[in-house]
C-alpha cells in the first residue's frame, strides 16, 4: 500500500543518504540553512532548470535569455527601492539573544526554552521592533573605503531591467516579450529552516514579461494558468497546488498585484513562486536614476512611446527542486519488502536509465557494459553490477531512476533484455536494438502521478 506520510526529516535523510544535499560546512560543524548539493541532486535541479527553460525559451518565441553580474551598481538597489525598502521587522530576546521577525514571533521558539514562543515567555524580554536590510553588503577592489561599497543582489529581475535598453536594440523583439533568467540571488534572511525552503543563498528563475500598459492584465492571467500548468504538466498533484491573491497590505513595493503558487510542503501551504503585475515602477525607477531613456518607441509611429508594464513570474530553483522531491516521496512494500520510491516525472529524474547485469560473470557484465555505453549518449544512464539485484533496484527507486535495463543469461542468447519500471513494476522483454528508442519514447509520453492513483 502506497502511502502519504511525507515528513521534511523523511526527505533530508534521504537528500543525504544518497547524495541529493548535504549540509554545507559540515566537517566544521556546519553553517547554518546553508546547502550543497551532491550528484543526484545538481542532476535534479539541473532537470528543474532546464524544464524551466524549455517552457520560456524553447516552447515560445518571445522570450529571450540573460545571465547578468551578481554585483551590480549600487545604485540600482537605491533605484529598485531595495535599499530603502527591502527590510524586515527584528526583534532581539534578551534573555536567549536570539533575534526573530516581529511578525512571525508566534512561529518561532526561543532558544531557552524551545517549547515556547518568544512572545508568550514571561522571562522572554523582548526588544521594540527594527528595520534589518535583508541584502548582503561586500566592498569592490582592496580598500574598505566609501563609495566601494556593493551589494549582492537579491534578485535576480534587477538585472533584466538594466539591461532592458540592449534587448530592444539588439533582439528586434517588441513587447510584448519577455527576457528570462536563472541565478544565485543572496538574503540575509532571519527566519530560516526547514531545509532548502528558505536559505540565504538560492536560486531563482524569474521572466520579467514586457507588455504595452493596456494589456497588463490579460498577461497577467496568461502567466498564471502557464507557470500553474508547468508545476501540473511536471506531475505536481493538483490538490497539493493552488494559487493564492496577495491582499493589499502584503503587496510588495513594486507591485500592484501578486498571486502566490503555493504548495502543501510538510510544513504547510507555502510560496512556491509569485507572478506580480510590477507595472512600470523599476523601468521608470532605472530611467531617473540613470538619466536614460528606457522607453519602448515604435519604429513604424514614433508617437507611440511608452514605458511597457512588467508581468514577471518569480519561481525558486530550490523550492521547486523541494516541491518536486516531497511530491515524489513515496513508501510501499514489493514482496513483503518496504521500499522508498522517488515517483518523479521522468523528464526531471537526475538518471533515467539503469544497465544492471544479473550477475558478475558468464559475459553478463560485458554486454551490460556495451549496453551502457550506447544508452548514455543517449540519457544520463548508470551502471552498477554490484550487490544483489534487489538492493539495486531499491537503490535506483530511492534516487526516482524510471527504468532499469537487466542482463541475464537470455540476453547472452537472443540479445533481449527486460526493462523494469520503476511504478508499475512491469518487466517488458526488449531487444537491445531497440532499447534507447523505446525509453526516449517513454521520456516523450505523457505522464501522470502514480500517486494519483
Ligand atoms: N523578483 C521577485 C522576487 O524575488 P520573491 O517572492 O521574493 O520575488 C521569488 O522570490 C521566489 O524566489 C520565491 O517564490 C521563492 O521560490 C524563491 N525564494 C525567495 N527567497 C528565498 C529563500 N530565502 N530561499 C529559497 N528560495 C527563495
């Protein structure tokens, strides 16, 4: 019997038993809500990424790519209203010194007595309420002087709309288009935990859409209904997704409307990514700050100029890679055996295929090898011929690899193998010849939670 008892300890201990994350710094103890990833997991969020970039670049025409600097001038952070604004509310306890948001002091334990919340701790005397920017600070060049003082960015969107001005001059493209990018954006974020959820360095990727005023609203709904499709079409169960409106006070500076994607993470429903109508505030912020003329003008009616509003869906490359892995998260028996089983969608399983000779001798090693060798120009494939072959299939379903590809004696005689999948169990019997053709088949088919039942 499948069931659905995830826990976030369930999924770290598996990110570390088989090489998904690690906590980072560990041989000194560690470096708080900070992570590395290990093998299969840079193949996962490669995956992740990648599908991202499918969606926006590959599947449209009007999107185009950036990777832009982390330090950028600082005063593009002045301009974007980040220095000013990007800030959280920081109370100190006194009496266990940690330091917590003002407002999610029900949330959080103090550190003396973790059963309790700050707020409700009688000894706990706690500080009235600061301002604490969230960006990290660092000097340019060797000297600690005024003026080299830079930030490393806190998103990653910044860098799309300096660069705005190159875009219409060099892609032909007008709006609306959209210009997308993932990247390492840094917050010194108070409240962490719970994993890769919420660290102070992560990954976004993140499209700002370019749009004449007028028709801000309509993309607005087109961006919804796409990023929501893009978590559904990579097998997030639809009752574990919902979008959520921002109410008006919760609204970030920019911006005039935000809808959140959440997801039922362990810990509850949570940000999985926003799509906000920014408007024109950070084209016109950059245009005053710059003294450039960021406008869109229409070749054809120089009249025509505006400064286009911005639709921009903002998704985390940790927290979907999180989303997918806890979405995936399966426990069932086969033959009286418990199994961990990763259901992930094949396209986004960091190895799709697995060539396991039965057994170490009679020419079964050598033929899986020639096996193995053609499959991985193929897809990211995997050999291993060590253990019995049951611990190897269990290895291969903790890690969500869709298939394995077993030689045994038959094959020496007919050049068959059979090819297991990882959710139905079937074990097809498949010529050689036709083996990397029928998984690439497979990769293409649609697929669908087993999880659904
Ligand atoms: N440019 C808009 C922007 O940055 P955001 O809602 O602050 O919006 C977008 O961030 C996404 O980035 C979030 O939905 C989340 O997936 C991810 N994200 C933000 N802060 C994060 C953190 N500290 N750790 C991991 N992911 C984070």
């Amino acid at each position: 019997m499948a069931t659905d008892v995830v826990t976030m300890d369930k999924i770290v201990s598996l990110c570390k038993r088989r090489g998904f994350v690690f906590p980072s710094s560990e041989i000194y103890g560690g470096l708080g809500s900070s992570y590395d990833y290990g093998h299969y997991g840079v193949l996962l969020k490669n995956n992740v990424k990648a599908q991202w970039w499918r969606a926006m670049l590959q599947e449209r025409d009007d999107i185009v790519a950036l990777d832009s600097a982390i330090i950028q001038h600082p005063t593009t952070w002045r301009a974007s209203g980040h220095l000013a604004g990007f800030t959280d509310p920081l109370i100190d306890c006194r009496t266990c010194k940690l330091r917590f948001r003002a407002d999610k002091l029900g949330e959080e334990q103090c550190g003396r007595k973790p059963s309790v919340h700050p707020g409700e701790h009688e000894a706990c005397s706690l500080t009235a309420a600061r301002d604490f920017n969230l960006m990290f600070e660092t000097t340019v060049g060797p000297v600690k002087e005024e003026g080299a003082t830079v930030y490393l960015r806190p998103e990653t969107a910044q860098g799309i709309f300096l660069n705005f001005k190159n875009y219409l001059q060099f892609s032909r493209k007008k709006p609306p288009f959209g210009i997308a990018q993932i990247g390492k954006s840094f917050r010194n974020e108070i409240t962490t935990g719970n994993f890769i959820f919420r660290t102070r360095e992560f990954e976004q990727m993140e499209m700002e859409f370019f749009v004449p005023p007028a028709d801000a609203e309509r993309w607005f709904e087109h961006w919804l209904e796409q990023r929501m499709n893009w978590y559904l079409e990579l097998g997030i169960r639809p009752d574990h997704l919902h979008l959520r409106a921002h109410d008006q006070d919760e609204l970030s500076h920019y911006s005039s409307a935000t809808s959140d994607i959440e997801y039922l993470f362990p810990i509850g429903w949570q940000e999985l990514e926003g799509i906000a109508n920014r408007g024109d505030f950070d084209l016109r912020q950059h245009a005053e700050h710059s003294g450039q003329k960021l406008e869109y003008v229409d070749t054809a009616d120089p009249s025509a100029r505006y400064l286009p509003y911005v639709i921009e869906p903002a998704a985390g490359a940790d927290r979907a890679t999180l989303a997918f892995l806890v979405d995936a998260y399966d426990e069932d028996e086969i033959g009286g055996e418990r199994r961990t089983v990763l259901r992930l969608h094949p396209l986004l399983s960091p190895v799709k295929v697995a060539v396991l000779p039965l057994v170490r001798k009679d020419g079964q090693p050598e033929l899986a090898g020639e096996v193995y060798r053609e499959l991985r120009h193929r897809v990211q494939a995997e050999y291993d011929d060590g253990g019995a072959i049951g611990r190897r299939y269990r290895r291969q379903d903790e890690i969500g690899t869709p298939w394995a590809v077993t030689i045994d004696h038959q094959s020496l005689e007919d050049r068959t193998v059979t090819l297991r999948d990882r959710d139905s169990l079937a074990q097809d019997r498949v010529a050689i010849d036709e083996l990397a053709g029928e998984i690439e088949a497979r990769l293409r088919a649609p697929w669908r939670s087993p999880k659904l039942g």
